[in-house]
C-alpha cells in the first residue's frame, strides 16, 4: 500500500508526502508448520511546496531526486505498466530516490508551439531512518513540443560525499495525438556503469473506445540494457552487461482498479533467466477534509 498526501495550505503552499507500508507472508524457513510474517512502514518523501509564480516554486523537506523521470513519475505502483522497475533506476538517485533540503523548479518559458522547464535541488547528508540521504547536487531541464506531443529533457547530478560522483541522464517521451499510444525512454551513465531502457503501450479506440472490453486492454513492451564501467559494487546495477525484454499484458478496470501481468527473459554471462508477474492494483481517492 502507498498511500499519498497532497494538502494545500491556503493559495500558494501545498504539503506533499507518501508512504510504503508493506506486509510480506513466507512460508517458515526452519521447516515448522506456518508463515513468517514481516512489515515495513516508511516515507518515501515529505515536503513543502511554496509556489511564489506560475514560473518558480521553492521546495524543501524530503523529496523525490529530479532525475530522469521514472523516480518521480512513473514509480508509484498505481502508474507504472510493469511492477518492477528499470534496471537502471537507482542511477542518479543516490539509491536512496531522495533528497533532503531544498528545490527550485518552475516553467522556464511557456509559449503554444514549445515550453521549457527546470529543476535544480542540493541534498544534505542524512543519517536517519525516516529521512535517510546522501549529500548532493544537480537538476534537470526538458523541452516539451504540445503540437507533436514530444518532451526531450537532460539531467545531471554529483554526489557529494564519499567518492565523488557524476551522473548523466536523458529521457524522450511521445503520445501522438488521437491515438492511445505512448512511448518512453531513459538512459543514464554513472561512473560505474550505464544503460537504457525503452516502454511502449497501446490501447485501441477501434472497438468502442477506451472504455469498451477491448479498448481497456493495454499490450506493453520494455527493452533494456545495462553496462558495466567496472566491477565497483555500488549502484544496484548488475555486475555484469544485462539485457532484458519485458513483455506485458494490462487490464484497465473501471474504478481505478488495473491487473497487471508479465514476462521477462533476461540474458548476462551469469545465467539467462525467466521473470514472471502478476498483481491487481486499485487506487481511490478521497477528500481528507470538506473544501470550502
């Protein structure tokens, strides 16, 4: 479960958080009747938003790094076509997926035919349970074309605390207009390895719509490829060059409510493996207070 926060404060503060709390049954390793049984509650970000204009919004507290994309928009369980992530999603990231201090971000320049946004964050180092993150810098720019429905962004980070490190990030996304398809991409180099990976998913309008039994049907493809730099352990990448293909089949129910299935054949010098993937996801929304 992931429940998510987002409580305005008047016009121009908003508080954002959300949380993993997640329960997990094994069967009993010492060969006893029964289950194991373990939890785990944490946050995966907390934080305030400040909007000062439409162009720039001071953030601070703990929140998701501005890395690529999949960290901050794709990686909620209720977004993301596949249940598990790409292979190179700690690049960029410091592992931890947050930052602790402040932000800026906003909307450089908006016109009709293109428009322009940033982000630039500075994490301090923390030692904590709750707020754990490693001392770093970066940020991201992105080019968003709305008559071609085509954003291309950069992004760059230095971690700044133990063996200094630079990363380097890129993304393309694409939904042609009137159709249902989509397709998104990353790829990243850090100073021990790199990579990439490539989604598309497509749903017809062709039987009725989006809405009708086969137009919720969501066909979904992911190819990916690591590399190693060297044998270093510490990016939670594979230690050695992996390629995957991921092959998913989505049901979008109404309500909010999606079943998720998958294939995975993955390929490196340590073995070929096969990967299979089932899950029911609901999300539901709520008021947490009666607006005015």
């Amino acid at each position: 479960m992931e429940p998510l926060l987002a409580a305005p404060l008047g016009h121009s503060i908003l508080v954002e958080s959300r949380a993993a709390l997640l329960e997990s049954f094994a069967p009993n390793s010492s060969n006893q009747p029964g289950y194991e049984h373990t939890h785990f509650i944490g946050l995966t970000y907390l934080q305030g938003d400040f909007v000062v204009s439409r162009h720039f919004t001071i953030v601070a507290g703990d929140y998701l790094i501005p890395f690529n994309t999949y960290n901050e928009r794709l990686s909620p369980v209720w977004i993301g076509n596949f249940q598990d992530g790409p292979l190179i999603a700690s690049l960029g990231t410091f592992s931890s997926g947050s930052g602790l201090g402040g932000m800026l971000r906003g909307n450089a320049i908006a016109r009709n035919k293109c428009s322009i946004d940033y982000n630039y964050f500075y994490s301090a180092r923390s030692g904590n349970e709750q707020f754990n993150a490693r001392r770093g810098s970066g940020g991201r720019a992105s080019l968003y074309l709305p008559e071609q429905r085509l954003e291309i962004g950069l992004s760059y980070d230095r971690l700044l605390q133990g063996t200094h490190e630079n990363f380097y990030g890129g993304h393309l996304w694409w939904e042609p207009k009137n159709t249902a398809f989509r397709l998104r991409s990353e790829g990243a180099r850090g100073h021990h390895a790199q990579g990439y990976w490539i989604e598309a998913d497509y749903r017809t309008k062709a039987f009725g719509g989006l809405d009708s039994a086969i137009g919720r049907i969501e066909p979904v493809f992911r190819i990916q490829q690591t590399f190693r730099r060297d044998t270093i352990v510490s990016d939670s990448l594979p230690l050695v060059n992996t390629q995957r293909a991921d092959f998913g089949l989505d049901y979008n129910l109404p309500h909010n409510v999606r079943i998720l299935a998958s294939y995975a054949r993955q390929f490196s010098s340590t073995g070929n493996h096969n990967i299979w993937e089932t899950g029911i996801v609901y999300r539901f929304l709520f008021p947490a207070w009666k607006g005015k």
